[in-house]
C-alpha cells in the first residue's frame, strides 16, 4: 500500500498507537490510575499535550518501555531483614 493510498483509520488500525489515555494505559498495563500519574510526575512515563484538548495522555512508546523486562529481572530477590551468621564448618571437640 503507498503512503498516498493510506488513510488515518487504516494507519491507526494497523500500527501501535502514538499516546493512550491514562485509563487505557491503567487496561494495558494493569497498574490503577495513582501509579499511572505518579509515573508520570516521576518522569518515568511521558506525558503528551495536545494543545487546546484538556486531555492528559501517555505516551505509548514510554509505557511500553517501564513494562518492558530489565536486564537484572533474572536474578533472585533480595533477601530482607538482617543477614544470618554463618555457622562453621569445622566442629572442635
């Protein structure tokens, strides 16, 4: 299909979107609207302003990165609390 012949709808249809609503963005990510803003005041997810529209939205692109795995998602979690005394392997009589 030429860029010509490409429609807004078919374009929209067929692509990842550009900003989603913060409702949209607490359906696809599963986090509640709180952590969505907190995020966004955080600067951990970036906002998108449309000039003349009293509408928050996210970006896609920026979601996509705060759900994507980390590089130390692999490793074991911390253990909490003090740290046990390691007991010796040598026993004297």
């Amino acid at each position: 299909m030429a860029i010509a012949e490409r429609t807004p709808t078919s374009v929209l249809s067929t692509e990842t979107p550009l900003a989603v609503t913060v409702k949209r963005a607490c359906e696809l990510s599963g986090l509640g609207p709180t952590s969505i803003w907190a995020f966004l005041r955080d600067g951990r997810l970036e906002a998108v302003r449309v000039p003349g529209v009293r509408r928050t939205l996210v970006s896609y692109a920026s979601l996509a990165r705060l759900l994507a795995p980390s590089a130390d998602a692999g490793r074991a979690p911390r253990r909490r609390g003090r740290p046990r005394k390691q007991a010796d392997a040598t026993v004297q009589p």
